[in-house]
C-alpha cells in the first residue's frame, strides 16, 4: 500500500507565547505527552502545537485563537495550522490549494482542551479533546467577602506576573469604561505597581468617547471617586463612517454583538495608535463578564438561569464540545469572540493582556456555589458580581471601588441610535460579508 506522508505546517508566531516559568520546548513536551494536569501547569499565555509521527496535540490559552485546516497533496495529508483564517488561506494559494479552500472548512480549536489530530489521509479522523482546566462547582463557600478574596488575590497575582514580564519602563494603558471589570483591572494594576515599587506615572485609563455614550461621565465619576481622576485619557472617535467590513475583516466573525464591541475596540485602539505610535502594552477586563455570568439572560431565548448557573463554563466554551450545539468551524462562548479583542490589538501591533481569561480566575468563578448565592434567583444572579469584585478589591488594595450597572462597550461610548446607524445590518448581513473575503 502506498505510505502518505502527512506533513504539519505551523503558521503561529512562537514569539506570541508568553510563558511564565517554562521554555516552549517543555511546555511542547507536556502538550504532546498529553497530560491535562501538566498542560494546566503551562503558565500564560500561548497556543502550542506538537507532533510526534501522524499524532499532532494542540493546547491554547483563552486569549489565543487557533484554527486549522486539513489540505490534501499528492504525497498525502497538510495540516495547517494559524491564528488567523486568512493565513491558512494564503498558505493554500501559495501551494496551489485553494480550491480546496472554504472558510468553513477551517476549524477552531476549542480554549481549556488538548486537541489531538492524527494526518492518516482520507478518510481524515475526527479530532478528540481532553479537558485541561477544571473547575469543580459548589467547592468554594458561600461567603462573598471569602470569594472576593480569593478572586481578586488571583487577580492581583497574574497582573503582577504580567507587570514584572514587561519593560520596565513601558507605559501601561488599561482600556477603560469605569465598569466592573476595567475598574477593578485598573486599581489591581495601580495597587500592583505601587507594591512592586514601579512608576505610576507609566499607567493610563483610556476612555474611548465616540459622541453621547455614558462611559466617559462613569470613567471620571469612577476615578474621582478614588482620587485618581488624572490617570483619565479620553479617546475621541467619529464612527460615522465607520465600515463593518474592515471589522469583519479584521475579526474574521459576524456575530452582531461581537463585531459591535471589535468595531470599539478598534476605534479606541486606533485612536490610542495615533496619538502614541510606540504604544506597546494594554489592559482590560474581558472575560470578567464570562466568570461571573453576568451577561442579561432575557436577551438569549435559549438561556434560563438554570441552564447558566448549572454549566459552570457557558460564557467561556459555549454549550461545550462533544455537545450538539458544539460547533468545529468556531468552538463557543468567549473561546470565540476572544477575536474581538485578540485581532484588532494584532492589528494595530499592541499586546494585550485579558487577566480575567486567566485559568486561575476562570476555575475560581466557575468553583462558586452559584445556586446556592443567586438562590436561583434572576436579579440577584446579576447582584454578585459587583459584591464580589468590589469586596475583593477592597480586601486587596485596601480602596473602596465604585460599582455602576452592567453595560456592554458598544452600549457605552456612543448613544444607542448612533450605534445602530453605524451598524445597522444583520447578522445575516454580517455574515455574507465574511463569506465575501473569499471569493
């Protein structure tokens, strides 16, 4: 029988791993021994592929999107393997492949799993997944100002890492809006660089104003109310003329509500990009809303306060691999719209850094007893996370943080009809545009 030859082509940038305490060369070894307890211990942030013969493991942290696709050649199977969908199909054209090439051929792997492949040729072998980061449900107690603690401890504990990972002289912006999560990322932050002896000095709360949105009144209020109203650096924008499709093509999604929020993030990051051309490093609080499900139930028909407080990792994989709802081309939750915040930083060459995405923290929030503190109750669901963020805070740095209702980005920086003037198409519409990059 003739021999395939299967062939791996890694298009991820190794300098994108940051590791806290290993060298990628172990951190690959521990990937493809296939270990979950030794993949857990990777510390950072990374997407680490590794092969031996035709098996071929990858891992990936919650901040790092990583697709991949399975070419056919004449010597047998070519798995490639990126970040970015359009890198795989550049990949093709340059080999003469892409007529091979569909984008929903290309396949997502899912954050917190150990994906193994096997490139045998035809018929290809669906991918298996083993779970590295576990959360144990019901196992923390119910005592908000304990939980507070503890979430907020290891909140401190990976911004510290991060802080003493980068230059010591570059300056830190936190994209802010004076919410829960910016908030407590930024006072964290300061409390941090104060305790490790750096300059507070380096340190900017950017606040992205596109016209009459209610985030730069919070963000002063907020930062007033703490006594650090000069760290405020307001981002003016005009997104009148904004264009979907340049955030379509930079995400490479169409969910609505995730090419609302990148359409922010890429106003503000833009902004930030011209008014400082060597900006480097940024902050911000995703996935703080993912662990602690404070996302508006009413608003999804699928959801019930069962169904989320039941499934400790709803907001951050989705319905879960191996489910029905369980999707190749993109896995779930936050493990997809990571993009939102992951390609327009790329693309405007800053490093950000989402604390809350953090293993740590996700295990934590997902370890609450959560039927037990919202007593399955809908209000009180939404009523925790300010408690428990505000208490930890308190108990870490000491300062008394301002609590303000839930809003999301897109709802903040600008007024509600001028959103969806700016964007005003479909879902539907969103998604032929995407299919459109590849004609």
């Amino acid at each position: 029988m003739h021999q395939y030859v299967g062939e791996l082509v890694d298009l991820t940038d190794p300098a994108l791993n940051h590791l806290n305490d290993l060298s990628i060369e172990d951190a690959r070894a521990r990937v493809l021994e296939g270990i979950p307890d030794a993949v857990r211990a990777i510390s950072g942030s990374f997407a680490i592929i590794a092969r031996s013969g035709e098996t071929v493991r990858i891992a990936r942290s919650l901040d790092r999107p990583v697709r991949y696709f399975l070419a056919k050649k004449v010597a047998g199977p070519a798995l490639v393997v990126a970040d970015r969908i359009d890198a795989i199909h550049d990949w093709l054209k340059s080999q003469g492949l892409a007529d091979q090439f569909h984008p929903n051929y290309t396949r997502m792997v899912p954050a917190h799993y150990i994906t193994t492949i096997r490139i045998v040729g035809c018929p290809d072998p669906s991918p298996s997944y083993e779970r590295f980061v576990v959360p144990k449900p019901g196992t923390m107690p119910t005592d908000v100002d304990t939980i507070g603690r503890a979430y907020i401890g290891a909140l401190s504990n990976e911004i510290g890492a991060w802080l003493q990972r980068i230059p010591a002289e570059a300056p830190i912006g936190v994209s802010f809006s004076g919410g829960i999560d910016s908030g407590s990322v930024f006072l964290v932050a300061a409390h941090a660089m104060r305790t490790l002896g750096l300059n507070l000095g380096r340190l900017k709360a950017f606040t992205l104003h596109a016209g009459d949105g209610p985030d730069l009144a919070q963000a002063r209020a907020f930062l007033d109310a703490v006594d650090m109203g000069l760290f405020l650096e307001p981002i003016g924008a005009d997104l009148s003329t904004v264009d979907p499709s340049e955030v379509i093509r930079i995400t490479e999604d169409y969910k609505s509500l995730d090419v609302e929020c990148a359409t922010m993030g890429i106003a503000l990051m833009r902004g930030v990009r011209e008014r400082y051309p060597d900006w480097r490093y940024l902050l911000d609080g995703d996935g703080g809303d993912e662990n602690m499900k404070d996302y508006p139930i009413e608003e999804n028909p699928e959801l019930t306060i069962r169904s989320v407080v039941n499934n400790p990792l709803l907001y951050q994989e989705g319905w879960g691999v191996g489910t029905m709802k369980h999707s190749l081309t993109y896995s779930g939750g936050l493990s997809r719209s990571y993009v939102r915040t992951y390609a327009p930083a790329r693309h405007f060459s800053f490093e950000s850094f989402s604390p809350y995405t953090r293993p740590a923290l996700v295990e934590l929030a997902g370890s609450l007893p959560w039927d037990e503190l919202s007593g399955m109750d809908v209000d009180r669901l939404y009523e925790l996370k300010g408690e428990i963020v505000a208490a930890g805070v308190r108990a870490i740095t000491g300062v008394e943080m301002p609590v303000f209702t839930k809003r999301r980005f897109q709802h903040g920086a600008m007024d509600a009809d001028a959103l969806h003037h700016a964007l005003p198409w479909s879902e539907a519409e969103y998604r032929r545009r995407f299919l459109a990059l590849y004609p």
